[in-house]
C-alpha cells in the first residue's frame, strides 16, 4: 500500500510543475513584444524596411506560439485540479493535512 506522505509530496510536486509551466509561458510572450517593438521602431525609419517587416513577423510567430502554449499550459493546469482530491478526500483516505 502507497504511504499517503509520498502521495501528498508527489501531488505538491505536481502543483509545482504546473504553475512553473504557467509562469514560463510569459517568455515567449516577452520576446514577442520585443520583436514587435524592435520591428515597429526600425520600421519608422525609412532606410531599411524589411529588418523591420522581418522583425514584426518573428514578433507575430512567437505571439502565436506564445499563446497556443499559454492554451495548453491552461488546460493542463485546469485538468490537474480537477483531477486533485479535496481536503475531504484527503482526511478520507487518511492522508494528514498541512
């Protein structure tokens, strides 16, 4: 029989990983907004216009990428709560809560 202290360490780990994955999420996002930035700007001036049209397409694949992940991070997040038992699940199954 697994010992509910493992159990309960494991589901805290799992918490973890998932909020990390949550937070990483923003930098891709980041980067997004600084190709675009960088793309905007070097498109003002007139000299050289495909750095700046080159740059606005970086900042528009890594937005998209940015927020296909931020989809998917968020059904995982939202899957592992669901999948979490509550506090009376806990006491239930003789787990010790914190």
């Amino acid at each position: 029989m697994p010992d509910p202290q493992q159990a309960a360490g494991a589901r805290r780990a799992g918490g973890f990983v998932c909020a990390r994955a949550l937070l990483l999420t923003g930098v891709p996002a980041v980067a997004a907004a600084l190709f675009l930035v960088l793309g905007f700007g070097l498109s003002a001036y007139a000299g050289r216009p495909y750095v700046g049209q080159g740059l606005i397409t970086a900042g528009l694949i890594a937005g998209a990428a940015a927020a296909g992940a931020a989809v998917g991070d968020l059904g995982w997040f939202l899957l592992a709560a669901r999948d979490r038992p509550g506090p009376d699940e806990e006491s239930a199954a003789g787990g010790h809560l914190d």
